[in-house]
C-alpha cells in the first residue's frame, strides 16, 4: 500500500507491456524494481489500484468504547444477523441459479429446437444461419454489457474471490451492476453455446450476494440500519462473501458439501470450525431451493426445463465392478491429466497474455475478439457433424431413443437417414450441460466413433483455450470437463475388453483427471464428483485419479488459478514462505524502503495534512516522547486521519482529551466507514495551527515484529493474523534508537518485489525449492 | 510450563479433589490460584505432567547452516519420505483396523454361537454363565492390560490427539506399548459386549502408528536413519499425527472423505492445504487396503468374519421421498438430539467426576469397576430378551430369514417357538455392529415392538454413561448411535402412516442427530453418514438435522470432547479469546508472574547451572548489553543449555565463538533431541568458572509481543503461529528499561488461569459472551 510520489509518475507508463520475457512468474504489469511497488493489477481487464483489507481488530479508544458498552441483546442480534445473512445468501443463490438455468434452458432449448427443425426439412444453410445469427446475438448482447457495464464481470471471478478472502480488496468486483451484468452475461454467453460454464459465474454471484447483503443492499441505496452496520467491517465481509463463494459452487453442482470443500480448499485463506458450519447451512439452503424448484418444474410448469438443467450426470445405477488390473488404466488416465491439465495451464497463459494485448486496444477490441470467437464456435458446432458418417441405431432401443429429433437425446438424427444417428451431432449441437450427460453416458459400449471423440477433444481443446480470454462472463469447470471427458472416454474405447469398468465411466474419470491437473484440487473435486455421479463406489479409484493427476501437474507449473492470479498481478500471499527468505530480515526491508513516517500524539493539523498530500501511505505510526523515553502509542489509520480533518475535532492547544470529547464527536459507526480522499478535506490557515490528539483514535495494539525477525516468519504472522500493516521495532534498546524502524506491508513480503531488490537471493531461489 | 519450586511442593497435595464444586469450568485437578499453574493434567487415569510443543521455527546458527548446506537430493528425500511415511500410516493402519475386525468377528461370533446352541436346548441358565463368563474374561484382560501397562490406552483418546494437534505434550500416549494394549484392549472389550465402540481406539491407534513411524519404531529401538532424523520435530510430527487421526476415522467407517473432515473440524489446530492433500491419500490407501481384504474374506477365508464388519449399514437401495410436510419430524429429531445429546454431556461429565473418585483408590478398584460394568451389562443383555413376547413372523419372508437361529440375522428366535421371533433379543443378543445394522434395517415397518425399543434406549442409556468411563479402551461413536437410533426409530414407528420415509431412516437420523447433539460436529458428520449409507438422496435432510442439533446442543454445553479435555485438565488453547481478554493487557499478566530470567550472551557455566536448577522454565531471554544500549539477542531453550553442559562446550575466556566452532561440536541431529534433566549433568568446580557463548545455540526470531498489547489479540498470534514461549517486550524505549518484560507461555493465556488471578474480570466474562 506504500507509493511515493515518484512511483506515482512512474505506473502511469506502465501500461506497456513486456511480451520479450515470457516467463511464467512475470506478470503482466511491469512494475519498477524497488520494495513497495505500487498496488495496481488487472481488475477484470482493467488496470486498477487496489487496496489491502484490514483483518486486524482496531483495538482503538472508540472500539473499547463501543465494544464494553455493548449489551446482552445486541450480541444476539450480532449472532442472529449472522446466521439470518448467511440464510439469505443460500436462499438468493438458489433462487438466482434456478433462475439463470431456467433461462439457459429455454433459450437454448428453443433455438435448438428451431435448428432441428431446418434439418429436418434439409434446409441445412438456413439452420446455419439461424443458429449463427442467435448465437452471435447473445454473445453481443453479454459482451456489450460486460465491455461497457462491468468489464469486472468477464472471466470467472474465482481468482479475484481467492485474492479477497486472502486479504486484496479489489475494485467494483461485489456491486450490484456487476452482479447484474454477470447473470444476464452467463445467461447470454452459456446459451449462445460458447465454450465455457455457468459454474465459476455463480460463485462470483453467489459472492456478490453476499457481500451485497452484507453492506445492507447496493452502494448508493444502503440501508442504515443498526443492524446491518455490525458487519460494516473487512473481518465479518470476508465471512459472508466465504459463505456466498461456498453457496455458488454448492449451486453450480447440486454439490452442498463439495461446495464448502471448495471454498475450504482452493477459495478461502483463513478458516476456522465456526465459519465451516455457517458456511454448510448457507449451502443446504441452496440445495432445498433447488430441490423444491427441481419438484416444481418436473411437470413442464417452467418451459423447455423439464428434469434438466441441474443434475449433469447420475450414475447411481451403473455397476462400478473393478479389479486390480484396472489400476493400470487408472493410473495412464491420471498422469495424462497431470500432463494435459499443466500444458493447457501453459498455453492458456500464453493466449492470455495474447488476449490482454487485444483487449488493451480498446473496447471495440473487446467487442470483435468475443464475436470472432462466437462465430468460429458456432461454425465448428455446426459444420464439423457433417463430416461423421451415420451409424445405424442399436436395434435393442426403442424407435423414440434412436434416433431422437428433439433438442435433447443420446443419439441426434441430424442429417441421417431414418434409423440412424450421427454421433457427433450427439456431442456438438446441444448445450454443454446435453454434451456432458451424452458422453457420460454408459452402458453405450458402441455408442461413439473415435473419429468423433478425437474430433471432439480437438475442437474442444481450441474453443477451451480461445474462449476463456474474452470479455463475457465466462467459467473454467465445463469446458475442462469436456475435455478430459474426450480422452478418457477415448481411453475407456481403447481398453475395450479388457476393461472391467464402463467407458462412461471412463469419462467421468477423465474428466476428473484433467479437473486436478489443471486446478489441483483433491478433496474438494473428489466430493463434488461423489455428489455429482452419485456413486460412492467410484470414489477409490477417483480419489487416485485425482491423487496422480495433481502430482504430476505439480511437477511442471501452478494451478490455473495461481497462474491467472499472478497474471493479474494480485498481490497474494502465499501459505508458505520461500525458502531463501529466512536469509533477510525485516530490518533490511525496512531499510531498502522510504523512512517510516511518524506522527505524534498530539499533533499539528498542518503536519497530518501535510503527510497525507505526500505520502500514499495507509497507516501511520503513532509516537510520543518525554525527554529521552519515546514510547509507540500504536497505529493510526489514513482513513481515521481524514475523519478527524473532515469532522474538523480541532484542539485550540496541545492537550490530551477527555473520552467524553471523543464520543460525542465520533461514533463507532463513523470509524468503520472509508473516508476518501485528502484532495476532498478544505482546510483553513487557522485550522493548520491547530491540534490533534491521535491517541484515542490509535489502535494501541498493533502486531510488531523485531527488526532481527526474518523474512519468512514475519510473513508466517502477517498472513496467519491477516494484517494490512506490521510494525517493526528496533533490536536494540537505548538512547537515540528511534522507536519504530519501519511498517511492512502485502507488498512489501511479496517474493516477486523482495527478489526485485535483493536480487542475490535469486540464487539460492533457484537451486532450494522445497515444502 | 512455567513452575516455580514452591508450587511443586503443592503440587503434590493436588490429589485431593474437591466434589463439592460440580461447574464444568472447573477441572478436575486443584490448581494455586496465580498464574503459570503447574502443568499438570489427567493422562489417561494418571496424573501426569504435561509439556507444550515447539512448532516455531528455531532459528539459531545451527539450524541456518544445516538449512543452507541441505542439497537438492536431500530436499527431494525429505518428501519423498514425507509421502512414503503417508503411504505407510495408511497401510498399517488399514491392516490393524482389519486384525482387529476379524478378531472381534470371530471372539464374538463363536460365543454368540455357543450361546444360541444353548438357548436353542433351553439350557437358558447355562448359556447366560456361558456368556457373562466369557465377557468377563475378555473384560479382565482388557482391564488388566490397560491398569498395568498403559494406562493411557484407557478411553477414547481423541482428546489427547486433539490437545497434541494443539500443541500439547501428553507423555505415554503414542509409544509401541499404548498402541499393543489398545489394540488388544479394544478387541477383548468390544467383543465382551461392553456398549463401546472401536471407532475411538483405532483414531488412537492410527495416530500411534504416525507418531512411531515418524519417529523411526519405538523408543527404545529407534532407527537412526539420517532420512527419518529430518522428522525429529514437533512440526512434522504434527502433520504425521493428523495423517494417522484421519486414517483412524476412516478405517473406522470406511469413510475416507469422512476421516480427512473429521481430522479438521474436531482434531486439528493447524490446517493447510498440502496436508489436505497428504491426509486424503493416507485415507484412500486405508480404503484400498479394507476394500481388498473384504474382496479376501468374502468367501468364507475369514472364519466367521465373511462379509460383515465394517459397513455398519447401507442404505442405497432405499428409495428416499420426502415432501415438505416431512420437515416437521425431523425438526422435532433435530431438537431431541440436540437436549438428548447436551444432557448426555452434562450427566457423563458427572459420572467421569465420579469414576475418577474411584479410580484414584487404586489399580483394583479400576479392575473391580470394570468388571461390575462387564456383569451388569452381560446380565441386562442376556436377561432382557425374556421380558418381550414372541412375535409370530410376517409370513412374506422366507424360512431361513425369520425366525434365524445363527449368531446374526434380523429376526432372533431365541427363546421363541417355530415361527416367532423375539425383537428384543434381536437387539441385544448380538454384537453391537450387528444391533445397529438390525435397528437401521429398513422395509420392515412391523418389526419392533415400543416396549422393546423402550427397554433398549434406557438401557442404552444407562450403558452409555457408566461404561465409557473404565479402565478400557472404549469409543464414544457407537454407544452415541446406538442410543440415537433407539428414539429415532421410536419416533418414525409413532409417525407411523403419516411418514414417508421409512423407518431405518429415523433411526439413522436420530443416531445423527444425538451424535450432532453431544459431539457437535456438522460437516464432517455429515459426510460418515454419507459414506455409512451410501445414500446421497439423505444428505439434505440430514445436514438439517445436525445443524439444528448442534444448535439446540451448544444452547447448553460445550463439546463432549470440550469436557474431556477440561475435565483432564489439558491446556487446551481455544481459537476465539474470551471477550474480556480485551480488557487486559499481556503485560500485566506478565507483571503478576515471577520475574523473567535473563542470561547474557555469553554466560558463566555457574549461572546457567544455576538458573536450571533453580526454575523449570523452558525458555530464558539472552540479552546482550553494551554499556547504557541492551539488545535482545533471542530465546535459548532449556534442552539446549543442557546440551551444552552435557557436551562441556565450555571457554576459557569471555569471547563470541566462530561458526566452525559450533558446527565442530553439534550437529542439527543432537539440537534436536530434547536432552533429560538438570540431575544427570555433572559439573565440576574449575568449570563452574568458565564461559559458555550462547549465541549460536540462541534462536535469535522468536516471535514477540509488545507490553501493551491486549491478550486477546497475543492469544491470536500465539494460537495462529503455534508457539511455545512468546517474548513481552516493553512500550517505553530508553535508558533503563528492560529489554524484555516478561516470557508468556500457553498457560499463562488460558482464560481459567488468567481469571483465577484477575478475578475482577470474571464479571464481565459472565455478562459477555458471544461468538
């Protein structure tokens, strides 16, 4: 959160770009090669500065105050707010993935509906053209939102989720516009039959919810209640927006225990047995939602719905029988999804550094880039069944089996003659949820050609890689899904009569494979495939598909999302330290850094707005000194300084005021609020003769470290307590040492900047690697 | 660990206990109302005293060096075995949890026969001598084992682990002798009939496993592997032990997702996601290992084992439907759980307070406890049955299914004619599996009679509270579900036509709900029953029932687990600081304990043998002074003192030592050894004189706290970074002030010491509590 005015000059030239240098941990912002490099990142795809959240209870006069003087009864609305909020969340994403299902489903469904009947009658270039022109409507409408509206709402969101509950509060990332903009985005990117998922969306979504509801409804219409204002802190947000990422994935799968383990596991930094539990109930409230709706629809009381939409494969009822000799099998699966999960991780890295170059053109960029992807898609989905031959229908299925004509059916007619099927119209010209199901599905031993598998993992391999990058709200689950479902199915034909287990099978396990290979995730892909297929008996052996799968992706790069992070230049902070951090200490980062600024207890106005036009700093130290004893009172927020100047709490002399004083100037509520900016504060002359007594709005008990710490267990600390600022005291003790050696910051223990200044720790980077 | 020699004189007057004053909060253990109490706790049945772990990272010039000469092979062997250790846990602890299995199997399968055959010839009087007889024995031994060898093999054990993972030293807890008596025990007990499980025992016994494996075999007969040596630390020891917890669990209800969840919601202090990952593939290799030795037995190659054993029940075939109206009984299962299961906390902790009275008296009285528990029980088994009447069999069932004279089946004969069967003895007249899988059955709405579930839940009540308690290796899941699914079934038998869900289904949510109720587990329970019933269509209503009873239950308790460990006196440090912590600072506990020992950097062998012999800190604060500037140089440990005494690394003169020096002396190997006592070092006169430097033995990042800072927020980091010792530095800076003010460790922050010595506090504590 440090910037120097000269650093100010500096990132406004940063937006070229280094494409010479392609290493993975080089991200896209250049960034000036000193400690406490200023806080921009890729914000959806806009460069934006960005700010650390402060987890740090701010044990401040005002706090103490407030916190003694609170009742029996207001703990309990406390308490039953948290659980009420964490309820809503639940109910409103439930609510609001039935809603964006159902309209994916009719959407799709009608427009499918239409093109089958264009082939039915041979007129093969109108269905064409209808099923182009609809598809690059909706994708212009989800782009043109996302381009203009909210350009945070492309992408998954799941990584800047993973930076905020890590403690990167990231701009316009929870509002309601962008809320907006990403279901009606995902309803127009999914129906228009674009490569990518309704999954990652929703998470996002399900995070916006909850962080709306948190902040008591959208930021311009804010409810003022008492109430609500208890959770108008970074600690309680980060909370409910756990629950709200929790509650999405839960949506996403039908997957209520998947869904906690997956905000657990990849989501979530900090953690603990209370917030587990809340986050469950939110998650069971979603799928009582879905439930009730999935009861509600079965009778076709919601269009083209029908039983579908939300369960993507079920093979409960399949046999899962298996010896040791399918271990072998298992296991090729596996390490090919480590390969294929880390090379798609690689490559999918380079289209987005591509991506970004376009996308840095302009919004008309933005625009072309998403409708050249969405006309190739719909090209591809339509022309490339045409080059399968027609496979005669099984004759032990029933007339309407095979072949189907409707929008949905195992075995498409297409452009068959009657009694036949083409088998990659099965896979291609359906939604992706359809295609899921169909090449899941077993006890369909001959169902597909390899010439149609291995045509399908190839389009699918392109479309996964070039749709992702463009500006719709866009998730990364379905189309590694499908993928790996390609060459697993693919594998399962190969094994042929020697495998005991089913090709649909196969499939899953594919599917699976690529999943832990590109996102490495264990326990929590593991449950959501359990909830998923449910069928527990496949658990084993898709616990070492994963197992494997993620081992060797480990071997070659990070997981996808670590990647796009980096990409973003979020500032996240890593678990575990590197292992040449134990060679430096705090103090030689503190003193690579400006000096530390320090105010006094009592202070002049002048001062305080002095420091503020000239420093970006966000947190102050707060010093008093009697003759030679200097003692550090604590640690004053930038945001707390502003209050005081705005609310203009001015000392005619230099005194030390009276808790009354304080009080009935401030609230606790006026504290918790983020005060903008210094160029907003208007000043008198007067007034900057004036005083200020700091102490009751100092958080007296910041976390410290000694200077002689090292870097990697002062890193442990920061990110275990979760601080935006940490004190470092001097080793010695005694005349003339100044009380506060310098303040630490997100920034300031990210290896990327420490490597940047001290680069001879490079050196024993690269040769020591090891957790 | 903080213990002055006064106190140790008191300590030994702490076995009287007061019975007079019954509040949970109060241990079982008398302590001196100061802080740094004596670190004394219940192990097992003995008093014993307790250590904590080291988890920080010490950081002395020893371990820098060895951390730098570490090559890359050595990096790669260190997680190679990491992930081999993993490997092993897993396989040992699947193969016990087999043995013990069929042990059971088959103790207790030949006695039921023997009894049948005798009640078959009504010889009644002889099969109830027969069978008292032999559960007799098998309780004898099982006693004996455990009073004479180990008697930290007594009990669960969870609570052990779970104060390890807490960074607690029990001592005896996990050597090679535990582990043999708890197996041993656990086989004879459960198979004596007792109402105790052998899910408890086999968390204790995966846990065993871990901590010898990492420690390279038994104490005695250790391996002296450099590759196992890497392992002598608490930290890796830690992540061995919840590795063997979560196969514990997992071998225990073939629930491998289920052991990973329930290691971190109710085990586990410390948690990331590489352990995750690590715990999940011990699980898995359990599974394989119980799966492959089923597919072994299932022929008949198992004696009497044959397909039984582990899957206690499976639902799977069970078509579950339920509407909304369904909500309403199991609203009312969820808040009988919850009640049931709080007062069962409340009434076991009085029965525990009570059996301790009596284990105090001595090793007979144990033995003769046990053994009233064993004839009691064998007489209520045995003799209940003859109260129910015969109910004559639903003629829809076939011959050989009712009435079944073997030793298992759904419908005992017992002492019925032809064609009858008796419901009681069905329960009861069988191994504990058997009865919950008979209790769970399903499809069979007329089987029991209300006055025979009546019988069976108050004796199992009654069971449940006076068995855990004995001398045996005894687990708490099973008597929990089997009291749970008494009134579970009771109520979906009153529910009779109005429900739609069958009643094996009531039983099992009423076993859920009581386990909800008394252990207050949510996420990881839920899970167990998953992977128990094999039925994904239950989760939702049986997440709604644990949640509701855990709520309900936590409106009265704490924990059952909670109240062992307060019961025990394990200084547990919980994740959330009490409210009113805030109200203090840590320096003021600091200023109510002894004065913090300092020693210089390079110190006299006199003083330092002085200063151990005189306190039983572990950690003292090496301070240099040059002239009016004192510098902290770090914390050195007791065992290192020792090391250096025990080596006589001793100097002729006062003088800082080369790096050679050191390294020429001590190997990380020794540093990390924790070296005996004080007695066993002999120092002569002349060496009394001499110099010791203590700065490259000095861990010289130890993480500190500043005087000011309010116990609420050092608790945090204390808990968060896992320390031992934990440094107070003072607020003021400059001449005269002392560089250190004061050493806190784990008991000083525990809440009880703090509020013995600050009593004042104790007001806002009881006006103030909320999460």
């Amino acid at each position: 959160m440090e910037k120097d005015s000269e650093q100010m000059a500096e990132t406004t030239n940063q937006q070229e770009r280094d494409m010479e240098s392609n290493s993975l941990h080089q991200p896209l912002l250049k960034r000036n090669l000193t400690l406490s490099s200023s806080p921009l990142a890729l914000v959806g795809t806009k460069v934006s500065y960005i700010e650390s959240l402060d987890y740090e209870i701010n044990e401040n006069d005002l706090f103490k105050h407030d916190w003694r003087s609170r009742s029996q009864a207001q703990v309990l609305q406390y308490i039953f707010l948290k659980w009420l909020l964490a309820f809503l969340v639940g109910l409103l994403t439930g609510l609001i993935a039935t809603l964006i299902n159902l309209a994916v489903e009719n959407i799709a469904g009608y427009k499918l509906l239409a093109v089958v009947h264009y082939i039915d009658n041979k007129r093969y270039m109108m269905g064409f053209f209808f099923m182009t022109g609809v598809n690059f409507l909706l994708t212009l409408v989800a782009t043109l939102l996302c381009v203009f509206f909210a350009p945070t709402a492309a992408g998954p969101g799941i990584p800047e989720i993973k930076a905020y509950l890590n403690g990167v509060d990231t701009p316009n990332m929870y509002g309601a516009t962008t809320m907006l903009v990403k279901i009606i985005g995902s309803i127009g990117a999914v129906a228009a039959g674009l490569d990518l998922g309704k999954e990652g969306p929703l998470v996002h979504i399900g995070a916006c919810i909850a962080s709306l509801l948190g902040q008591g409804g959208p930021d311009d219409y804010r409810i003022k209640w008492r109430w609500i204002r208890y959770f108008n802190n970074d600690r309680d947000r980060r909370d409910i927006i756990t629950c709200g990422a929790s509650s999405g994935v839960c949506a996403a799968f039908r997957a209520p225990v998947g869904g906690v383990l997956f905000a657990l596991e990849e989501v979530a930094t900090w953690w603990r047995s209370a917030l587990l539990w809340r986050t469950f109930f939110s998650t069971a409230v979603v799928v009582v939602v879905l439930r009730a709706f999935m009861e509600y629809c079965k009778d076709g009381a919601c269009g083209l719905f029908g039983q579908g939409g939300l369960i993507m494969f079920d093979v409960s009822g399949v046999p899962v029988r298996y010896h040791v000799a399918d271990l072998i099998p298992v296991t090729v699966i596996g390490i090919i999804g480590g390969v294929l999960g880390s090379l798609y991780n690689y490559l999918l890295h380079k289209v987005l550094r591509l991506y970004n170059l376009i996308n840095a053109k302009g919004k008309l960029a933005k625009i072309l880039l998403s409708l050249a992807v969405s006309l190739f898609t719909s090209a591809c989905l339509y022309g490339l069944p045409f080059l399968a031959s027609c496979t005669p229908c099984d004759p032990s299925l029933v007339d309407s089996e095979c072949p189907s004509t409707g929008r949905m059916g195992n075995f498409k007619q297409f452009n068959c003659p009657k009694g036949h099927y083409n088998d990659l119209a099965t896979l291609l010209l359906t939604t992706n949820d359809d295609a899921v199901r169909n090449i899941f599905s077993t006890n369909t031993p001959s169902e597909y050609r390899v010439f149609s598998l291995v045509i399908f993992f190839i389009l699918y391999c392109i479309l996964g890689l070039f749709t992702f990058g463009i500006a719709v709200p866009s998730g990364l689950f379905l189309p590694i899904i499908l993928m790996g479902s390609a060459y697993g199915r693919l594998l399962g034909m190969a094994m042929g009569p020697y495998a005991s287990i089913d090709q649909g099978l196969y499939a899953v396990l594919g599917a699976a494979s690529l999943m832990a290979g590109s996102m490495r995730m264990t326990v929590s892909l593991c449950v959501i495939f359990l909830e998923l297929t449910n069928n527990l008996l496949l658990l084993p052996i898709t616990m070492l598909v994963l197992l494997i799968s993620k081992s060797v992706g480990d071997c070659f790069n990070p997981s996808i999302y670590e990647i796009i992070l980096d990409l973003k230049g979020l500032p996240f902070l890593e678990a575990h330290p590197e292992p040449w951090m134990r060679n430096i200490t705090v103090g030689e980062l503190a003193d690579v850094k400006p000096p530390v600024v320090t105010l006094s207890g009592i202070e002049t106005v002048g001062r305080i707005v002095d420091v503020l036009r000239n420093t970006t700093h966000n947190g102050f130290a707060v010093v008093d000194s009697v003759g030679q004893v200097s003692e550090v009172h604590g640690l004053v927020l930038r945001a707390h300084l502003l209050l005081v100047l705005k609310k203009k709490w001015f000392l005619q002399e230099r005194r030390r005021t009276e808790e009354w004083e304080v009080r009935e100037k401030f609230t606790w509520v006026d504290v918790a609020e983020r005060w903008g900016t210094i160029e907003e504060v208007a000043v008198t002359k007067e007034e900057m003769e004036m005083y200020v007594d700091l102490h009751p709005l100092t958080n007296t008990t910041p976390y410290t470290v000694v200077e002689t710490m090292s870097v990697a267990k002062a890193l442990v600390q920061f990110r275990q307590v979760g601080l935006r600022h940490m004190l470092v005291l001097p080793k010695y003790h005694g005349h003339g040492v100044p009380p506060v050696v310098g303040i630490l910051t997100r920034q300031d223990l990210r290896a990327h900047n420490i490597l940047s200044a001290f680069p001879h720790l490079e050196k024993s980077h690269a040769s020591k690697k090891g957790r």
